[in-house]
C-alpha cells in the first residue's frame, strides 16, 4: 500500500495491522516524517502530490502483485465553509491530483476516506464515474467511525475500489460503542496548564479565569445556555452564536466523544472539555480517542511539544481502528 495524504499515518497504522505491507507514505507535512516512519516503518515522501508522477508512485511498489493506492485528501476545502470557493483554493484539485495518478498508473485497489459532504458536490460524481470508466468496481458510504472501534463520533465517507472484481463495505464491527471511560479513564489525573511527567503529550493547556469558572458550572453534554448571564460569552449572546451549544461542553464518560477537530484541546472549541477534570482534553487524550496506541509517537525525543502542530496531525488523521477495518475488507477481498 502507498498511502497518499498520509498524514501520521492512522490509516497506514490501521491497515498494517490489517495485514497489508506499508511500502512508503506522500504528505507535503514535514510534521508527517516522525511520526509516520518512525510508527509505521515505511518511507515517507515529502512531496506535493502535484508534483509526483505515476511512475514514482509505481516506483514505490516495487514487484508487488496487488497494490493498493490510498488518498485521503485534506478534508478542509470540502468543509461547509469552503464549499463556494472551489475556483480560489488549489486544494480543490487534490482529489483531482490523486485521480491523475489511478488513471495514469491504475492501481488494483483504490481507497479514501473523507467528509460526508463531498458527497454532496459535483465533485464526488465526477470521481467515481472517472473510476467506473477505468473499469472499477466502485462502492461507498457514509460510516460512523464509532461502529468501527472508534471511540468517538465521526461520520466520514469511505470509498473502496477494485479492479479484480466486486468488493464490499466494511461491515461495523462494534455492536457495543467504546466510549470515552473506556479509552481515557486511566489516563493520570492533571490539571490545565500541567504535563504529565511520564508523558509529554499528556498536557493540558491552561485556562483563564473566567474559562476556569466556566468549566467548572459546566456538565457533561450540558450546554452553556443552562449558564448564569454573565458567564456567557459575549457572541453567544446574538443570534448567529446561539446556534453552537456545544462549544464550552463537557464530554460524558459513558459515550463516544464528540468528532475529534484539529483544536481539539482547546475547552473552548468544542464539547471538548473533561468529564470531570477542570480542563480540556490533553493531546495524548485526543489521540486514544482516535484510536491511537498510547505510545504512538508524533515528535522525536528532545524536540518541543507544539498543541497546534500535534492537534492537527490528530484531528486530520483517519483514525486507526476505522483504517484497521477498511484493511481487513481489502485483505477478504484478495483472498489472502
């Protein structure tokens, strides 16, 4: 598998424990190389896809019989905010870029992972017709990751595509969510602004005062609409903020967590703080809610922890567990 977009590598992660065999991972991130080959064990590229031809990404098969081609393009431009600037952000041509590379080089299997609402989008139509004129097999559909293993809330869309015949959707393999308690409850108790000295990535980021008052009123999957007046922030009180409860929330133990964002570890950004620590979710915390191994590794030893860098690599990474199924699929489907 050549893992394009590669990110961390929470796909790759997934799919290696899938029993597919990592051949090398392509991100324009220099944020991506630790983590991905230090975690994955595979090379990583660090090139923008628009400048890597078919025949480099051929290269990086090597005498594989079967070769599947991953490319799950940054989901941002395809967010609902971005949709109407399709002309003004390049991005829009990644999914784009990445269909370039199955035409010209025409992997056996092709899979992604995004957004629901790239479904929505004249976009979308034109990507799985371009693969059933390549003569794919094409099947898709908007997953919870949660029926997956996943911790967490997160609908995303997953596209399988086949060469060598008819292929299926992963089938869920959680009929009992995991649940927040069940990934982070061991985590060692922290306040804001402290690190856990064990582990760098178990950092919470500090809170003023009144973000420290606030969490304190607040309840898990309560809202800031139950708070007194005065607590409330200023824009929530007009009419364009009153329609984001969530944010200023407390996540519940016993349920999956909100969609992990890349500013997941700010109490502020989402339901995102802790069921009952006074603070918000610390970067190891959001990571296990994606599924990540504990003692998965985003920064080399020494180097400084950076909350915007990390939470970005987590809230863009496809989570693991999801990747894990998708890998199996393809693994029954090859009939190894």
């Amino acid at each position: 598998m050549v893992d394009v977009f590669c990110g961390a590598g929470g796909l790759s992660l997934g799919l290696r424990e899938a029993g597919l065999a990592i051949a090398a991972g392509i991100d324009l991130d220099p944020a991506c190389r630790y983590p991905y080959e230090h975690n994955i064990g595979a090379s990583f590229h660090g090139r923008d896809i628009m400048g890597v031809s078919a025949a480099e990404v051929a290269t990086m098969f090597g005498d594989a019989p079967v070769r599947v081609l991953a490319g799950c393009a940054p989901c941002q431009p395809f967010s609902g905010y971005t949709t109407k600037r399709r002309e003004s952000d390049g991005r829009w041509r990644l999914l784009l870029e990445f269909l370039r590379v199955v035409e010209q080089m025409r992997p056996e299997i092709v899979t992604l992972e995004n957004v629901p609402r790239l479904t929505l989008l004249p976009l979308w139509g034109e990507f799985v017709r371009a693969l059933e004129a390549l003569g794919y097999h094409v099947v898709w559909k908007v997953v919870d990751a949660a029926d997956f293993g996943v911790p967490q809330n997160r609908r995303r869309v997953v596209l399988l595509a086949s060469r060598l015949g008819a292929i299926t959707m992963p089938k869920a393999t959680e009929h009992v969510h995991r649940t927040v308690r069940d990934e982070v409850f061991d985590r060692p108790a922290i306040t804001a602004g402290e690190c856990d000295r064990h582990d760098r990535l178990h950092q919470a980021r500090g809170l003023t005062a009144i973000n420290l008052e606030r969490i304190r009123i607040a309840e898990p999957e309560g809202t800031w609409k139950r708070w007194p007046e005065h607590m409330r922030v200023k824009c929530h009180t007009e009419p364009t903020g009153r329609t984001y409860p969530s944010v200023y929330g407390r996540m519940a133990w016993d349920k999956p967590s909100p969609t992990i964002t890349t500013q997941f570890y700010g109490f502020g950004n989402g339901r995102f703080g802790h069921p009952e620590q006074d603070r918000a979710l610390t970067l190891r915390e959001g990571a296990m809610l994606q599924s990540f191994p504990a003692e998965f590794e985003f920064v080399p030893p020494g180097k400084p922890i950076v909350a915007r860098t990390i939470g970005r690599l987590i809230g863009n990474a496809v989570p693991p567990a999801l990747g894990r199924a998708i890998g199996r699929t393809i693994i029954e489907h090859i009939g190894v």
